[in-house]
C-alpha cells in the first residue's frame, strides 16, 4: 500500500511522525512524506524514506495563491496515485483534503492535533476568520476518518457542526518512544524546572516569567529553561521586545530551539507547560514524564489529558502565575514527592502514550478510511 504523510513542516514530520513511518514501512507499506522544505527533509531521505517538498505557506492568505497551492497538492497526488493520505495541522488537513478528492484518492485521514488560533482565540481577528475556517472544515472532513487527540477538542468541532459526515476517532497523542526517553540520574543541585514550548502567548510565556520570579524570591537558586523559539507566522508570537525585557529580569534562561531535547529533560527536575488556551496531547509534557519527571501544567484540554492531578503532577488554573508559582514551590520542596510522581508519570506513560500504542490505533483508523466510500 503506498501512503502519504503530509504536514506543514519536515520538523514535525521528523520528530513527530518518524515512529510511524519506521512502523508502516516495516510492514511493507511504501510511505512518502511531504512537507514544505526545511532542514530536516534531507534527513529523513539520509533514514531511506521518500520526502518530496511541497511549499505551503502556513500564514499566507491571498485567494488565488493560495487556490494555487490546492493544484498543486492534487497534481501531486495524481501523479503519486496513493492509496490512503494522512493530514496533519490544519492548512494540510484541509487543502490535502480537497486535493485527495480531486484526485482521487480511496482513503483520506486527518488528524486535528489542537484547534489552533481561529478557534481558541478570542481577538478580533480570530473571530472574524472563525466561521471561515468551520466552514473549511465541515467541507474538508466530509467523508473522512478524523482522528483527535483529546475528547475537548472532538466535541468542540462536533457542537459546530463540523463532524456530522465523518468518522471520528480519539487516539491521545503522537506516541513516545519510551526506549529513547528515559530517567537519567540526576543532578542534587540546583534544581530545574523545564519548559519546552513555541515561544506564544498562549503558552503562557508571561506566566512562566512571572511565576520564575516568584519562585526564584524564595528559592534563588532554581533554574528555569525555556527552549523554544518564536514563531513569527503566527498571530500569537512573542515579539523580539518582549524577549529582551524577559532576558534583562533574569528570572528564565531562554534557549532558543534546542534538539538535545532527552538531554535537556534528563537533567530537569520538573517539567512544565502554562498553555492558556488548551493542547491537543503535549508532546513537551510526554517526554518530560517519561524521563520520570513530575509535571506542573494548566488545567486545559490536552493537559488536563496527560496529568493526573496528585498523582503525577499538579494542575492548576490558566493564566494564575500565583498558582503556578505556589505548585511548583510545593514539588521543589519535596523531593520525595518529586520521586514519587516522577515514578508514576513515566508509568502512565507507557501506560497510555506510548508509540506502539497509537501505531496501532492509527493503522485501525486507515483500514477503517480504506473501507468507506467517500
């Protein structure tokens, strides 16, 4: 069977989807990966795997350009002849989804990893394009197997409407790989609290920063990390100002996009994610819990799904720098609750998120897609 993997960068491909493809291709399947181009195209070709780019402006929104990206994609589909496409984030999703159609394709899948700025946000704009980008859907998930990765945000699009002619299915996550992200001994002194995030307001940056501040008041020597980068297509994007005034108050060391990401994890203490407006599985908080990291995060859709409050870690409510400060001080002074919720995260983990396991619900939902007629 051929399949085609289509996202809107080759760094989600590569560190995201690579498990996946390994699976299908040793199973026989023939598998391509699209994306616009970018540095980690030529690695996955260098891993044996055919990445064909396919430019796809995530911010652009000129009709005729981008009704030009559309024959493209079918073009590309045509001449590709797959038997089943998967989407991932929402212009692939999309597009790809009218493309396959024209073009024919038998299976269609796509996956709704987060709902994104038009429907989270409430800011003029966000409003403004919010029944466009419904409308959108409701046309392109038409006839297809959707897969979420939490139930917030499945029954969101589904009060809209939008997943009345679709298969639906929630499978939590991306998958780890439990092998690769393991505890590691860690370090006494002086202890770190991780968070790896695109630097967005709706991460709850600011919060982070305030939160550090509090905590840094009490405990001096804490670190805190931030890696992650801006990301300027996006209307939410930390501005260069704002990064400079954080960096003068010194409260969060901010690293930038980093790809030591097992080893930034395996020297942290706790791991950490402040989102204001929901999630769909974080992947940030996936890794750091199989490190055997205990996690502080917001009580929001996604990581509501990952932290078991008490158990392995600690929620508390959006944009509250005031709580997130007061978690974190009780784990930080605690390092017999630390072990113990480290523990228990890496647990429910392998539990629930690992690889094989969303592999094999993955590949439920394509035989399901290959099934239907669309």
């Amino acid at each position: 069977m051929k399949i085609v993997l289509f996202a809107n960068t080759d760094w989600f491909l590569f560190n995201f989807k690579l498990s996946l493809a390994k699976a299908l291709r040793a199973r026989g399947d023939e598998v391509i990966l699209l994306s616009p181009p970018g540095e980690y195209g030529p690695r996955l070709r260098e891993l044996g795997f055919r990445w064909e780019p396919l430019p796809v402006s995530r911010s652009g929104v000129n009709p005729l350009a981008e009704l030009a990206v559309i024959r493209r994609i079918t073009q590309l589909y045509r001449e590709l002849k797959p038997d089943l496409v998967h989407h991932f984030t929402i212009k692939c999703v999309i597009y790809g989804s009218f493309a396959a159609r024209r073009a024919g394709v038998r299976g269609i899948v796509n996956s709704v990893t987060g709902l994104g700025f038009a429907l989270l946000a409430e800011t003029p704009k966000a409003r403004l394009i919010r029944p466009v980008v419904l409308a959108l859907y409701r046309r392109a998930l038409r006839g297809t197997q959707v897969i979420f990765q939490n139930a917030d945000n499945r029954d969101t699009l589904a009060a809209h409407g939008v997943l009345a002619q679709s298969g639906v299915q929630v499978i939590a996550g991306d998958g780890i790989d439990t092998a690769f992200f393991v505890a590691a001994p860690r370090q006494a002194e002086p202890p770190i609290v991780l968070m790896m995030a695109r630097l967005l307001h709706s991460k709850g940056v600011s919060d982070l920063v305030t939160a550090a501040g509090i905590v840094r008041a009490q405990m001096p020597d804490v670190r805190f990390q931030l890696a992650g980068a801006p990301d300027p297509g996006n209307p939410e994007s930390i501005t260069e100002a704002e990064l400079m005034a954080w960096r003068a108050q010194g409260a969060v060391e901010f690293l930038g996009q980093r790809s030591d990401v097992l080893a930034l994890n395996q020297s942290a203490s706790i791991v950490v994610l402040a989102s204001t407006q929901g999630e769909g599985i974080p992947r940030a908080l996936l890794e750091g819990a199989a490190c055997g990291l205990p996690m502080v995060a917001t009580d929001v859709p996604g990581c509501r799904d990952v932290v078991v409050h008490g158990e392995t870690g600690l929620l508390v409510p959006p944009a509250a720098p005031d709580q997130l400060a007061a978690a974190l001080l009780q784990l930080l002074g605690d390092a017999v609750l630390r072990a113990r919720m480290g523990a228990a995260a890496r647990a429910h983990v392998e539990q629930r998120f690992s690889d094989q396991q969303v592999i094999v619900q993955t590949c439920a939902v394509y035989q399901s897609a290959l099934g239907e007629r669309l």
